[in-house]
C-alpha cells in the first residue's frame, strides 16, 4: 500500500509539473496580436513556433509569455502553436478569421500623394529615427496592468483600411484614428519608455513608448509634446495633445501599435486580458462610425508615391 501510494504521488507531481499552454485570444484575425502564456515552465524559457515563425519568450513569474504579431497577409484558416518546455513539447491551434477590412474611396488634394523633392532628404532622416526605434533589445515587459485607450473618443478610421487615393492610389491604414481637436489631452497607453520624441514629415510630432516584450505604441500627429526621449512614463500620464502636424487634412490622434517587425491591431491590443492585471481590457463605443470625421478633413493620406513611406515602413506606411 505505502509503495502504491508513493507511486501515485510521484504521477501526481509529474503531472502537475507538466507545462500547460494558453493562446490570448485562441481566434485572430491578420495583423492582430496574439499571446502565448505557458504554465509550469519551473523558470527555464521555452522555445516555440506559430506556423513557421519562431516565438521570443520572456518570463513573468512563474510563467512565461509571448506577445506575437500576426501578418496582415496572412491567409484564414487554422496555424499551429507549438511550445517546448522542459523536454515537453505540446501544441494549439490558432484559427485566422477573415479581416474584413473595409475599402473606401478617397479624394485629397495633390500635396497629400505626392511627395515633393525637397522633402525627401527628411524622410530618409525620419527612416533612420524609427529603424533605431525598432531596434530596441527585446527584454520582458515592463507593465502590469491592460492597456487603456490613449484618448477616450470615437473611432474615425480602423486598422487595415484599405485606401483608393483619387481613384489609383492604393494604401492600407496601419494604425486606429480616435476623434479629437487640436489640443485635447493624449495619454500613455501603459508603462514603457519614451524612445523617440520627434517632429516627422509623415506622422506629425510623434511620441513612441517602449513596453517592453518586443511591443511599442506610437502617437501621431501631436500639437504639443509633454515627454523627453528617455523619460519614464506610467499608464494614463499626459505625453502630449491632439493636432493635426505631418500629412493629414484635419486633426486627430493615430494611434499605432508595433509588435516585433509589424504593425499590428491597436484595438486588439487594447482588447487583450493580461495575466494579473488590475484592470479590464479596453472597449470603445457601439456602433462606431465608420467614416467619422472625414467631412471636417480628420483624416490621413497615404504614402505620396503609394508606395511604403521610409520612415513608417513595417510593413506599410502607419499614418
């Protein structure tokens, strides 16, 4: 009995040691963010795999996690998670929904969709700023709590727009447009560290906050700046106003977010449940307009030659 009884114990601890998988959401669509919470990882980080990307870990706690970028051309269908954790490997499906992004038809004055020559010398210099910006190390994240919307307001334009610029100009949106007039306050989405403070041909006055675990979120078209590159920044705290700085026709806040090498959703971003956070996910108010402040001009246009902007480009112009 007492050897049964030990035998029994022994199982009962491997099993719970054994690692657990959690996908945050487990149904995605293209160019949102997904993350991977493992369980019982006993401190090691593990290694994995979506589809045939690999996946960088970062510990918290006791578990480890990963926050992952899902293509904009990805294809629908199922992709396949798979983690190694302790010489055990075990997997997820992930499902790609459909996107549905939206296609609509714009017309904008010659200057927003061609870029003039003397300009080009600054955005080639505005490149280089967030190609260091990406360049960050990776390091574990530096919040706790979920991210909050940096202005509480409408949507005017959604991630993934698909843009006709005077009917042959082609550009997708890779960002979310909360409604705003110039001078209303603008809030950090979360713990981080301002990394660029910068005045861009594109993008306006621009704030970018790292967050840690391969994740920074951008702040365009600023009439103000109330942060310096380098500052410490906390959820909520005041990092500059709403204007209407760089190529767009009115004012408003483009809030981007960049994950690893891609723009992803910033509004699914808002939307995720982090382990351990003291707050709940953001939600933004229904129904949404859908072209909400395109009659008075709070909108963007896209890169001038449409093609990918210089400064913006991971995967596509994020204006």
């Amino acid at each position: 009995m007492r050897r049964s009884a030990a035998l029994l114990l022994l199982v009962s601890a491997a099993a719970a040691a054994a690692p657990t998988l959690e996908l945050v959401p487990a149904r995605v669509k293209p160019g949102d963010p997904v993350l991977l919470v493992v369980h019982g990882t006993e401190g090691a980080l593990p290694e994995g795999t979506i589809g045939t990307r690999p996946v960088p870990f970062y510990l918290v706690g006791h578990r480890a996690e990963a926050l992952v970028p899902i293509p904009v051309e990805e294809e629908p269908g199922m992709l396949e998670v798979e983690v190694t954790s302790g010489g055990t490997t075990i997997a997820a499906p992930l499902e790609i929904v459909p996107p549905g992004f939206p296609e609509r038809q714009l017309t904008v004055a010659t200057k927003f969709v061609r870029i003039p020559a003397s300009a080009r010398a600054r955005i080639k210099a505005d490149g280089k700023a967030f190609q260091k910006a990406w360049s960050t190390p990776f390091k574990p994240r530096i919040f706790v709590d979920n991210f909050l919307k940096p202005r509480d307001s409408v949507i005017t334009a959604h991630f993934g727009d698909k843009r006709i610029l005077n009917g042959k100009k082609p550009t997708q949106h890779y960002g979310l447009d909360l409604d705003g007039s110039t001078g209303d306050e603008v809030r950090a989405a979360n713990d981080g560290r301002i990394i660029l403070v910068r005045d861009c041909y594109t993008s306006g006055n621009t704030v970018l906050v790292d967050h840690g675990a391969g994740l920074i979120t951008a702040y365009f078209h600023l009439s103000k700046f109330l942060v310096k590159t380098g500052q410490e920044i906390r959820r909520g705290e005041l990092l500059g106003l709403v204007g209407k700085t760089g190529r767009v026709t009115g004012p408003h806040l483009h809030f981007g977010a960049h994950l690893g090498t891609l723009w992803v959703n910033p509004q699914a971003l808002l939307a995720l449940p982090f382990p351990g956070a003291g707050s709940p996910p953001a939600t933004f108010p229904v129904p949404e307009p859908a072209d909400g402040g395109i009659p008075d001009g709070g909108t963007e246009a896209g890169a001038a030659d449409g093609g990918p902007s210089p400064a913006l480009e991971a995967p596509g112009p994020a204006h």
